[in-house]
C-alpha cells in the first residue's frame, strides 16, 4: 500500500462511509476542500462536492461515483479497519 490512498481509494472509502453511516456528508466536504487547497489541477467532482450542501447527503453520493482512477484495495481495507 502507498502511504497515501489515491483519490478514487479515498472516494470509494467515504462512499461506504456514507452509505453505512459512519461518515457525514460534512465530513466529506470538508476533504474536498482539502483536496481542492492541496492539487495542482482542480477537478470538476472536487468543485462539486465541495461546493455541496452538508444535508444533501445524495448528492455527494452521487459526487464521490465521479472520482476516477483506481481503488487500492490493501489502502480500502486499513482505512475501513479503522473506522468501523
């Protein structure tokens, strides 16, 4: 696993999050504004998410099925380990 999980991992991981409840659409808007400070090149799902409503819960959802790449699985499995 790369020290850091790559955007798609870290998407993949508060999709679960959301959808069994231990992230909040807040918590992920948050990340997104990180994100946004943080890259070279912003990308359209970043603005999206972070310019999102924190109720809209969803909608981010939907935001986060946009991310591209690839899921590291190993990197998926310890930030899922722990969190739940």
């Amino acid at each position: 696993m790369s020290s850091t999980p790559n955007y798609r991992t870290l998407a993949e991981f508060y999709i679960r999050g959301i959808t069994q409840g231990f992230v909040t659409a807040a918590e992920v808007i948050k990340w997104s504004d990180d994100v946004i400070v943080g890259s070279p090149k912003t990308e359209d799902w970043m603005l999206e998410i972070s310019s999102a409503n924190a109720d809209d819960r969803m909608g981010v959802l939907h935001h986060l099925h946009a991310v591209q790449g690839e899921v590291d699985e190993a990197a998926l499995a310890v930030l899922l380990a722990g969190r739940q």
